[in-house]
C-alpha cells in the first residue's frame, strides 16, 4: 500500500465525521445565506475527491466462513472503493441541503419585504427613537407541571402614533428586518440597538390606542436578556 493510498483509506472516516457534524447546521436559521453557500461548496469539494476515489473495475476478494460445526469459508469479492462512492453521495445531499436552505432564507426575506420603501428596508424601525414612548420589559406567566411560573421573554416597545403609521404595516417592516437577520446570520454590528436581531426574536405588534406596542420575545433565556438588554438603550441612549 502506498503512502498515497494509506491516507486516501483514512479520509472516509474523517469526513463521514465531518458530514455528520455539518448535518446539524443545514437547517435554515442555523446559517446565514452567505455561510450556507459556502458550506455548500466545501460539501461539494469533498463529493469530488471522493468521486475521483471511485473505480468501478477495482476489486478485492475475502474468504468469509460460516461459523460453529460445519463450518464453510466462501470466497467474497467486493468493490473496495465503494465506500467513497457512498461518501461522494452523502456529501452531495448535504451541499444540496445547505443550497435549499440558503435559497428558503433569500425568498423569506424577498417576500417579507416586497412594497416597502428602500429605508424601511434599510432602517430599523427601533432607529426612530423618538417616536419611541417607552420600554418594558416583557414577561410571560407559563405552566410547569401543575404551577404557574413567570418568565422574563423579552421586551415591549411602544411607538408613538404618527402620520400614516398602523399596526399592519409596522409589523411589516418588523417582518422584514426579522428575514432580513436571518439571511445574514443575525450579525448586524451597525445594528447593535436593534431588538430583531438575536436569533430566535419572534415579534408581533398591535395597537394601545394612541400608539403602537412591538412585543419582542424568544424562547432562548439568553436571546430574551439580549432583546431586553436592547430595548433599555433605545430609551437610555438618547
């Protein structure tokens, strides 16, 4: 066995581990789009050095016998590059993974932000902290077993009523900057104020009467803390 041969037989192994390990991060929200496509290229770079392992005519024979009395050892032929043809395969679907995730997190916020204005797009809503009222922080009673317990979920921001502005449509704009975070992997350093931004922030928003409450929550503890922790500069910081 050549030295290039010995570390060719060690590959499956490494990268069947790796495959595994990338299984978990193909979902959509696991990755920003930019991270999926790359993923999916480097899925793809290990299916063809697989593939290239392949050869169809290759072969290797055992004997296998049977065991206990009357014993019997039969000849076995087999392919012995047949496991890289699996792991060629194995790579392709996680690429293939990854490219459908990428493509499910592009078309949520196409859809999401289809008919607003370049700066609602662009701008946070939490940027227009005068028309911000107030912060509070939100908590939410829930069940455990047969007793209630309250738990700190994230925070409510109250918007001002202003010209033109109703709940549908700033839930809208709520809707796309939470698509818009996904795709990028929930990294926006220029957004650093900005409640939508931990992974995982759900919001909905809905009228008080005289101005609009934006309910931000996560199920996460930490995303929640985060969420609140935000919400306090939008007030504290002007």
């Amino acid at each position: 066995m050549t030295s290039k041969t010995a570390a060719l037989s060690i590959l499956p192994l490494a990268w069947a581990l790796s495959a595994c390990a990338h299984a978990a991060g193909t979902q959509p929200h696991e990755m920003s789009v930019a991270e999926h496509e790359q993923a999916a290229i480097q899925e793809d770079t290990q299916a063809a050095q697989h593939a290239a392992q392949v050869d169809p005519s290759a072969k290797e024979t055992q004997e296998r016998c049977t065991p206990g009395k009357g014993r019997v050892c039969w000849t076995v032929t087999s392919n012995p590059t047949a496991g890289h043809q699996d792991q060629a395969a194995q790579h392709s679907e996680l690429a293939a993974q990854h490219r459908a995730a990428s493509t499910a997190l592009a078309d949520a916020e196409t859809r999401a932000c289809v008919g607003l204005s370049e700066e609602d797009r662009d701008t946070s809503p939490f940027a227009h902290r005068d028309d911000i009222s107030r912060v509070a922080q939100l908590k939410e009673e829930k069940v455990v077993g047969k007793s209630r317990a309250t738990s700190e979920t994230g925070a409510t921001i109250v918007f001002r009523a202003t010209p033109g502005l109703t709940a549908e449509w700033l839930q809208r704009i709520v809707d796309c900057h939470l698509a818009r975070n996904a795709a990028v992997g929930h990294d926006v350093p220029e957004m650093a104020y900005c409640p939508l931004v931990p992974r995982g922030a759900e919001a909905n928003v809905h009228s008080t009467g005289n101005g609009f409450a934006v309910d931000v929550r996560a199920k996460d503890a930490a995303a929640a803390a985060e969420i609140w922790r935000r919400a306090q500069l939008l007030t504290t910081s002007r």
